[in-house]
C-alpha cells in the first residue's frame, strides 16, 4: 500500500499546486485533522483543511514534494514551497515538512507541518530517527 499512496499522496500535491481542491481532498478523511507549523490552532475535518487550502493572503500558493519517505501508516514528506503574496506581491520560497497519517483505507487522516528547521521533529513524528 505504500507505493500506491505515495503515488496517490503526489497526485493530490499537483491537485493543490493548481487549484483543484476538490481533487487534492479526495485521499482525505471526512474527519482528517491538520496541524500546521508553528503552534497554531489545528483545523478539524475536511471542510476545515480545505479553507485553510484556500487563503486569500496569497495569490500563489504551491507546495512541491520532493522527497517521500514512508513508515507504517505514516509518510514523512520533504516539500518546497513558492507563494506570492496577494496584496505585496512578494515571492516566497523555502523548504518544510509534512507527516501524513493513512488509516486502513487509505484516506488520511492527521496531517502534521513542520518548519525547514525541524527536521528531527518531524523524523519523530512519522516514526523515524531524528
């Protein structure tokens, strides 16, 4: 199943890239639960994760795998992300981390961010060493 959710993961990547939430949220779980970077408050529930897909603060938004690694049911993603911000037009662009967790069926249903800088953070949280 690993393989095959990898390849199901990357599609829903390239869905978000272009603006097709609705096909980027069809691997998710009714109930998937987000925890973005930083300490902020987590979003509950696939209508919740796809207003967060959906920020008004940029007009620009892509978020690139570039490598997956998987354990278990989870899969730790290394992606770059480009945006440009709506108001501003400023560019942004770095590196962060992404853990995915994939129930029986293959939907998932936890998805946890970290920074570029939390690395071992990350590694932990998908099961891996730091």
């Amino acid at each position: 199943m690993s393989e095959e959710y990898v390849e199901k993961l990357g599609r829903a990547y390239e869905a978000f890239s272009r603006g097709d939430f609705d096909e980027a949220l069809t691997f998710a779980h009714p109930d998937i639960e987000f925890f973005p970077q930083g300490n902020a408050a987590p979003y509950r529930g696939v209508e919740q994760f796809r207003a967060w897909m959906e920020p008004d603060a940029f007009d620009r938004q892509l978020i690139e795998p570039v490598e997956f690694t998987v354990s278990g049911n989870k899969v730790l993603v290394k992606q770059r992300v480009r945006s440009r911000g709506a108001a501003s037009g400023i560019e942004l662009e770095g590196h962060s981390w992404s853990v995915w967790t994939v129930n029986e069926d293959g939907l998932a249903t936890r998805v946890e961010g970290f920074m570029e800088s939390e690395e071992a953070q990350a590694r932990r949280a998908a099961g891996l060493s730091g």
